[in-house]
C-alpha cells in the first residue's frame, strides 16, 4: 500500500564499498535477511543512534567498535532485533563480528553489527555465522538493490537513493538504502538507513553531516510515535573518488551537502510513504512559531493524533479535530485569533474559527488526495518546521496485531 513510492533506482556504484547478500533463514526461510557492506581500507564511517535506553545490543558494539578501529564492515541482518537480551544480546553480536572476522581476516572491532526485526528473542547466531560465506561470496558493487530488500522487515517495497555528481571535474557517486515501516519516530535517525559516498570527508565533517542531515530528514519523520531500540544511520566515505576531500571550508561541500540532503530526503520520506497500513502521505508544516520547540510540538501533536490520522484514512475533511489538536499542544499564552491553518490550498481557519471563504466541498476535494500538506501559522515569531507522517488505517492494527505470526 505504499503511497507514491516507486520502483529503486540504478544505482550508482560507491567505489571502494561492495555490497553482498545471503539467505540464512533467520526468521523467514527463502528470503534475504543478512548483509554484509564490505569497505576498502582508509573508508571513514559516522553515524547516529537511537536514544531508546533500552538500547538495543548491536547498536551499543557498533558505537564501541567505532572507537576502537577502523571499520572494514558493516553486518546486517533482518528478523532478529537482539534488542532486550541484556548482556547475552552483546555476547552473540560480538560473537558474530568474530565469525565475520575470522573468514574475511580482519579484527572483531573492525565489524559494525546491525540488527532489526523481533524484540526479546535470541539472536539466532549459528543461522547468521552460517550465512557468513554465501554473503561474502556475492561481494559486489552493483548489489546496492538486492541489499535494500535484504533489510526490510514490515516494508512492503525496498527504499533507496542515488545521486551522481561533478566536484573539480571529477565524478562523486552517493547512494543509499533505508527500511522502516513501523516503530518509527525516530529520535536520531530512522531505523535503519546506509549512506555511501566515494569521495574524502574528513573526520569531523562526516559526523557533523550525518548529525545534521539526520535532524533535518530521518527525525523529522514518524509514523506511529514510537522509538525503536535498534535506530542507526550510518554514513561511509571511501575517498576512492579523484576529487578533493572535502573539508568544512572545502568551497564545494554546499553543492555536495545538498545532493547528500536529498539522498537523506528520498530516503526518510520513503519510510512514511511505506508506513505500515498507510494510504496518506501528510507534510506538517508549523510556521511563525517563536522557537523550534513549540513549532514541533504543534507538529507532532497533529501527527501522533489518532483522530487526525484517522480522519485522514477515511478522507474525512473533519477539520475541527486539527483545530483541537493544535489547542491541546502546549504552546503558553496562545493568541487564537491569530492563527491560521490551511488544508492543501484551502484556508480551514482564520481569526480563531473557520475561514469565511472554506466549503466542505473544498476540503473534501484536498483530502481525496494522496498527498497532503497541512500548514499551522502560529503568528508568534519566524521559525518553521517541517514533519512527515501518515494515516492511521485497519491495516495498521492487523499488521502489528499478527507481526510475530
């Protein structure tokens, strides 16, 4: 049921990272679950996590390996989340990195382990470690869309991006995968995005682009409020490219930074586009609010409410519950009569009640749509925000009513 989301795109290959893909039949028999994303020596990888406290066990190895060595891989698997294993979780992701160490001749430290699926089961590492070779075997640059499906869980359709351009006359590729169709109100990132590029960031530069560009993109999306304990977005920059590195007074990193931001884009939006159950794609945007932090109050108010969304699912042009929703977000000394909400290009409210010139008509006219944009201007100050999400539909409920079935 994805709303607007076509098919993946060719990807560029990101010389310096290989991609392969196995079948190890860790929950599912027959599909792709294990990835392995192998690096040429003197790639830089940077990420962001999620701030679940329970932290899921191969995000806090994955923090620790990235400040012990230089990572030569990136592990993947799908149908176990190895998240609420206490210390266990930790033994059986080491574990792993130690079976994908000792075949491929690098450290343990030098894996990234990465997990999604099931909460509180056991992490079937016998199924992982025997997976290993098939993965290894099929290294490839050109598998970026078989590895976009081998870490989906929920998702109805793989997600990825890819851009090419042109810095000092030399060639840069960036491309991307991501899954997330529930559990998502990322508080860092999505739940699972991989970022590449061939060209040289240093160190610093590379952290604070994926910090930056997750905040714009990935933790601005949600679907159904919830943060899951597994969120990671990586960024990897193999400096096999003949251009510069880049350097934050490199004079060409806006260009670069914006072909990146819009990898980040396609990427997050798709993962609201594919929300489980979703029929909508909705862009809340909070104008004239006087700081950041009630501008994504109003947002996410609207967002997470089960009223809105579901009067979105039915195209109900209810507009009355929006209202409500944005009276009930908490901004001090709210001026009602000074804001202004517009469904689409249809004003539903101005001076405190509805517009003079708004018809039902109108309303159901925008709501029959697919896409929808819901503007709030709170008449406060001059910041702006910009969230995505979805409907709430009956699929919803019944793909998580029988996730473990």
């Amino acid at each position: 049921m994805a709303v607007g989301l076509g098919p993946l795109p060719d990807f560029y290959p990101v010389a310096g990272l290989r991609l392969g893909v196995a079948r190890a039949g860790i929950r599912k028999p027959g599909r792709r679950d294990l990835v392995l994303m192998a690096l040429d020596e003197g790639a830089r990888v940077a990420g962001i996590f999620t701030r679940n406290r329970f932290c899921a066990a191969p995000v806090l190895v994955t923090r620790d390996h990235l400040g012990q060595a230089a990572p030569r891989f990136l592990m993947i698997n799908t149908g176990n989340a190895n998240a609420g294993n206490g210390e266990q979780g930790r033994v059986d992701a080491e574990a792993c990195c130690s079976a994908l160490a000792e075949l491929s001749g690098v450290t343990a430290q030098q894996v990234l382990p990465f997990s999604t699926g099931v909460i509180g089961e056991p992490l079937p590492v016998e199924k992982i470690r025997n997976g290993l070779p098939e993965a290894l075997d099929s290294l490839s640059e050109t598998r970026w869309a078989e590895a976009a499906e081998g870490i989906m869980t929920t998702d109805t359709l793989p997600k990825g991006a890819t851009r090419r351009l042109e810095i000092d006359g030399q060639p840069v590729h960036i491309s991307g995968i991501s899954k997330g169709a529930g559990m998502i109100r990322p508080n860092m990132a999505t739940m699972l995005g991989f970022i590449a590029t061939d060209i040289a960031i240093e160190p610093a530069l590379l952290q604070a682009l994926v910090s930056e560009l997750g905040e714009q993109s990935f933790n601005r999306i949600t679907i159904d409020g919830d943060t899951s304990t597994n969120d990671c977005c990586m960024l990897v920059a193999t400096g096999k490219s003949q251009a510069p590195e880049l350097t934050a007074d490199s004079p060409h990193l806006p260009a670069f930074r914006e072909a990146l931001r819009d990898i980040f884009m396609t990427l997050a939006h798709a993962i609201v586009r594919d929300g489980e159950g979703a029929t909508k794609f909705i862009t809340i945007r909070v104008e004239t609010a006087a700081n950041q932090q009630e501008a994504l109050d109003v947002a996410y108010t609207l967002a997470h409410s089960p009223l809105v969304k579901t009067a979105l699912f039915a195209s109900d042009p209810n507009w009355g519950r929006i209202l409500a929703a944005v009276g009930r977000a908490g901004v001090p000394d709210l001026d009602l009569t000074g804001i202004e909400i517009d469904l689409g290009d249809v004003a539903l409210v101005r001076n405190g009640g509805r517009a003079a010139d708004y018809t039902e008509a109108r309303g159901q006219a925008i709501m029959d749509q697919s896409d929808i944009g819901i503007r709030i201007a709170l008449g406060r100050g001059d910041v702006s925000e910009t969230v995505w999400t979805c409907d709430l539909s009956h699929d919803y409920v019944t793909i998580n009513a029988e996730y473990r079935t």
